[in-house]
C-alpha cells in the first residue's frame, strides 16, 4: 500500500500548490474514499480565499466528490470497499443543535462542511464521515456525477420544495453552472419553463436546455415580460448578481416565491410594494442531505439531466479554478484524478 497521495491545498489566502500528504485510516463512523472526480464550485472561493469564517488554512477544497470506498473505520456497516460513493458541502451533522434536533439538519449549526472544516476532494483520497455520503449510480460517469452534488442538488431540490404543480410557470434567471441544471430539472418536472438571460446568442441554449420561452434582459425587463405571461409562480435565481435578482420581485404571481440559490456578494434591493400587495416572497435554499443527493442523481438518470463540463487534471487545479472564476468555463469544471483518467 502507498504512503502518501496527492493533494491541492491552500497555503495561503489566494494560493493552491500540489503537495504530498500521508495517508491516514478512517476513524470511527469515516471511509477513506479514492477520489475519481472532484467539482469546482464558486462556493470553493470562500476556502481558497481564506474566507469561511473560522477556517483554519491549509485546506484541501472541494465539495463535488465522486470515488471509491477502499477503506472503512469501526462502526461503518452500510458501506463497503469498492462501492462508488459522492460527497457533497454538507457531510454530516452533530445531531445536537436545535435544528438537528427538529430534524432540520440542513441547517445543522456545527455541520461537517467538506472543504471547510475538513479536507474536500482536490485530491487523490480523502477521509468522509459515512453518515454524510451518498450512493453513485451506474448510469452517471464520476466526472458528470460530481456537479450534481452541490449545483445540481441545489437546483433540484430549490424547485421540488417550492410546492409547485406540474404546468406552474417558473422562471430561471441566469444560464450558467447552476442555471443551466435549473432549467432542465423545471422542463423535466413539468413546469412552464423561463430562461432569463442577457444577449440573444444564449436563446438557442437555453431552449436545447429545455425552456419554453427565452426572455434576454439586455431587451426587455424580465418582470414585465414574465407578468405578460401571467406572472411566474416560482423564479430560481442562479446567478450572483443582486442588481438582476432584486427587481425580479415584480414579475412573480400573487403568492409567487423568487428562490435565492446564487449568492451575489452585495446586498438585493427589495421594493416592499410588490412583497406586501400580492403576498410575493423571498428566500434562500441551501443544497441537501446525502439522501437528497440520492434523489437528484436517481431523477437525474431518469430523465437524462446532465451537467455540461469541462475536465482538468488534478495537478492543473489552479489553472481550472481560475478558469471558473474568471467565467470562462463552460459550465462546470471538474478535477479528474489518475483512478478517474484510468
């Protein structure tokens, strides 16, 4: 057995580099996973930024973790070597907290937080609490597999708790890493889908996707085109830019809900008008359980949802991150180590 394994860490804020690590056993309730893909999230900047609150550097990111169980500690009875298994941001919950007591624990207030308080995926192996994992079908490739577990449970389960019906108009503002699973997962579950973007060179993506009706923002106002259809009775709001999600409010029916799954870094504007006359709403929604990642990738299998990437090496983690960052990939990255390349 080897030693040691390859790791992309942050050293300092702002730095990765490639490093060497020692392999560790699982403790108690943990599987050492072989890692075969790993996401890049725009959520992995809090790490490499060095701006999670209470992050303590260095840190292996990532949180979109596809691999092979080769290892398992005491009191791990479910999972067994050789079976392919996903990590997402949240793995696992201390069960003690108020919200974890009201089994809310999504919003666990001490969650195992993959990237963040423990080593993600940037690399060959990593350790997993098995309480926080999730079983991989064998219709998903491990590189196609990995977005689904932060983007794609994020958008899937944004829209099924939104307590739509099948027919409901639902708009999706942005097209990019999130949006572009967003309207897949509203076309397949039956909703009247709306893609909102800017420029008319993404309408015919948009409809390949599966909207129904394109609307670009650099033509017309997004609420006002919506509320010609009869107002949207949910809009999912992917991308990070709090000037596009505010005024989106007004386009919404009377009780329609705007879902905030991008996280822009300033603050939305509200105009409290259409809140109040209309009873309209906003709220976040904040990825799942390892249960509910079992759910997104079996629907997504069924009706052949898919994220589109782009795949790097492991040793060329920087270069991809950057890529994502600066907007240029197209639409997720993915990390593929030596056991996915194989």
């Amino acid at each position: 057995m080897r030693d040691t394994y390859k790791a992309v860490e942050v050293y300092e804020p702002g730095k990765l580099r490639v490093v060497e690590r020692q392999v560790s056993e699982p403790g108690q309730g943990q599987v050492r996973i072989r890692v075969e893909a790993c996401g890049i999230c725009h959520t992995d900047a809090a790490t490499v930024m060095g701006a999670y609150p209470g992050l303590t550097l260095p840190r292996v990111p990532g949180h979109e973790v596809v691999g092979r169980i080769e290892a398992v500690g005491a009191e791990v009875s479910r999972w067994k070597i050789g079976q392919r298994v996903g990590v997402g941001l949240l793995a696992g919950e201390d069960g003690a907290c108020e919200p974890c007591r009201r089994g809310d624990t999504v919003n666990c207030q001490n969650p195992v937080t993959t990237g963040v308080t423990v080593d993600g995926g940037y690399a060959e192996l990593m350790i997993a609490e098995a309480r926080g994992i999730a079983a991989i079908p064998d219709d998903l490739a491990s590189a196609e597999a990995a977005p689904l577990l932060c983007a794609g449970i994020t958008t899937y389960n944004a829209l099924r708790n939104a307590g739509l019906r099948a027919g409901d108009l639902v708009g999706v503002q942005g097209i990019g890493g999130l949006g572009h699973l967003g309207i897949q997962y509203s076309r397949h579950m039956g909703f009247r889908t709306v893609a909102i973007g800017r420029g008319r060179e993404k309408e015919k993506l948009a409809k390949d996707l599966g909207a129904h009706v394109y609307i670009d923002t650099d033509v017309e106002g997004a609420a006002a085109a919506l509320q010609r259809m009869g107002g949207a009775r949910a809009i999912l709001a992917t991308a990070p830019s709090a000037d596009g999600m505010g005024p989106l409010v007004s386009g919404l029916a009377a009780r329609g809900k705007l879902i905030v799954v991008g996280v822009p870094l300033e603050p939305i504007q509200l105009n409290a008008f259409p809140l109040v006359f209309g009873g309209r709403s906003v709220y976040g929604s904040l990825t799942g359980t390892a249960i509910d990642q079992e759910d997104t990738l079996a629907f997504s299998v069924l009706e052949d949802v898919r994220p589109m990437i782009e795949t790097a090496p492991l040793e060329q983690a920087a270069d991809a991150y950057a890529n994502m960052m600066q907007g240029k990939a197209r639409f997720r990255m993915v990390l593929v180590t030596k056991y996915g390349a194989a």
